[in-house]
C-alpha cells in the first residue's frame, strides 16, 4: 500500500484523531440517547430497527473489512515462501479466534452463574413455596441473562477495539490525498461501526448511574481509533508496513479480529436477536423491517469497504 510518507502532514493527521474521535462518538451516542430522549427516539421501534442495522454493520466489517484485509495482508508477495507451505492462514486464525470466543464465553459464562447462585440468600418459608420458587427462578434466569448479555457486548467491544486500533494506524501512516480518501471512509465507517456498539449498550441494565455508564462505553470506543492513529504517528519513522515481519503481524491481528467479530455477529447479535422472544413478538412488517435493516447495515459496510 502506498503510504504517501513524502507528502504527510501533522496538521492533518492531528485533525483526522479529532474528526475520527467525534464521528465515533456521535455514533455510539445516538442509540444511547434515543433511548433516554423521549423526542429523539421516535418511539421504540426506531431503536429497534436501529439495532437490528448495527448487527448487519459488524457482520459486514468481520468479512468485508477484517477478513478480507488479513487475505490481502497474509498473501502479499513480500511473504512469499516465509508463511511455508499453508495458504489458509486467515481462515485457520479466524477459526481459531472463534473457537477460544466460544470456549471464553462458556467458561466465563458458567463462572457468572455458579457466582450468583453461590450468593443467593435462603429464602423464607411461605404459605405458597410453589409461588415463591417460581418467582425467584424467573428472577434469576432474568439476572443470569442480563450477565451474559453484558458479556457477550464487551466481547463484541474487545472484537471492534482490535479492529480500530489497526485501522487507526494504517490512517496514521497514510499520506497525501490518500489520506482524506480514508479519512473520510473511515469517519463513515466509525459512525455505523458506533452505532452498532452504542445499539448494544443501550440494551444493558445498569444497576446505578445507566446513563453514565453507557456513555463510558461509547467514549471508550470512540477513543480506540484515535488510539491507533496516535500509535501510528509515534512509530511512523521507525514502522516500515511493507517488511514481512509488519505484514505478518498485522496479518494474525486482522485474523484474530475478524474471527472475533464474525462470532460476536452470527452468534450475540444475528442468532440472539432474532431468536429473541421479543422479536416473535414482533408482527410481520416490523419484522421484515428488521431483516432489510440487517440487510442495508450488511451493504452500507460493504460498501465503505471499497475505500476502508
């Protein structure tokens, strides 16, 4: 990839840290705020539908930008004959990755129940044991799917934060009127990647200050990108993007990263989502909603990734 070294400009690039940091931000702010905003929701149904478009954002950016940049990066000709035999590589990482999502969910996921299980108080006896049993196991199947729900979005959070910072120092390496060609991409790219991640987050109940706290994730996305760009202007002199050992080693993170997403994607978001009691509750138009919304996030994405 041309970098443009000859024809980089600090000004610039401080202004696309700043540029990339708000787009973000505004992203992930904006189903956050439909939800606490009464006249910005525009009812329920537009923050559905909006959640729905995020999971198709994250599907896109796990195959379309992920994915296929680690193709690209693993099978550039600099590597040829240092990778041996084994032209799989992406697919072997990204299964990889999603293989240990899995496992890390499960183990997490089991240690989250048995912690609550282990706390739980003895109940009193009542008149109607059958009536109190039944309303604390509902309780606590509310509570154990609150917590894995919880996990299963930060998750989703560690997936997007590897992909911003890799992106962030490609941006900072880029020079010349590439440079604007890809921040502008990539301000596009951040904002539906934010809702995507601001979508979610609404979706979590915060025990105290829920409003504070969701907008602690957006601003902790928001910052990753820009974290990568300030990588990337730090190491720009030294970091040669071309040399085998650069390729490789972004090659396995765009991997690993593109494997994280496509579980978080297929599994937290399409699969949970869709089978979710409340999306059969949904009537048919509202659901076919849903399914094109996934659709337009899916193409919206596939898209940006002409340039990002």
């Amino acid at each position: 990839m041309a970098t443009g070294a000859e024809d980089w400009d600090s000004r610039l690039q401080v202004g696309g840290v700043f540029i990339i940091m708000a787009t973000g931000f505004a992203g992930a702010m904006l189903p956050i705020a439909s939800r606490h905003i009464e006249w910005l929701s525009g009812g329920t149904r537009v923050f559905t539908v909006g959640k729905f478009f995020g999971a198709g954002v994250v599907l896109a950016t796990a195959f379309v930008h992920m994915f296929g940049a680690a193709i690209e990066t693993l099978g550039d000709q600099c590597l040829e004959g240092r990778m041996g035999d084994y032209d799989n590589w992406p697919a072997l990482l990204a299964m990889m990755a999603i293989l240990a999502m899995h496992l890390m969910e499960h183990v997490l996921t089991r240690r989250i129940s048995h912690a609550h299980s282990s706390t739980e108080p003895a109940e009193e006896t009542s008149s109607q044991p059958g009536s109190v049993e039944k309303e604390h196991g509902h309780a606590t199947v509310l509570i154990s799917d609150e917590k894995r729900k919880r996990l299963s979005t930060y998750l989703l959070e560690l997936g997007i934060a590897l992909h911003s910072v890799i992106i962030g120092m490609t941006l900072a390496i880029t020079g010349g009127s590439e440079y604007k060609t890809l921040l502008a991409a990539i301000s596009v790219h951040q904002f539906f990647e934010g809702m995507a991640v601001g979508a979610r987050v609404s979706t979590l109940n915060f025990r105290n200050h829920p409003f504070a706290l969701r907008v602690l994730n957006a601003a902790i996305f928001a910052l990753t990108t820009p974290l990568g760009q300030a990588i990337g202007i730090g190491i720009r002199q030294s970091f040669a993007p071309r040399s085998p050992s650069s390729l490789i080693i972004m090659g396995i993170l765009e991997s690993l990263s593109a494997g994280i997403l496509m579980y978080s994607a297929i599994v937290n978001l399409l699969v949970e989502e869709f089978a979710s009691t409340e999306f059969s509750a949904f009537g048919r138009v509202l659901r076919t909603v849903c399914f094109v919304s996934t659709y337009l996030g899916c193409a919206a994405m596939s898209i940006i990734g002409k340039w990002a």
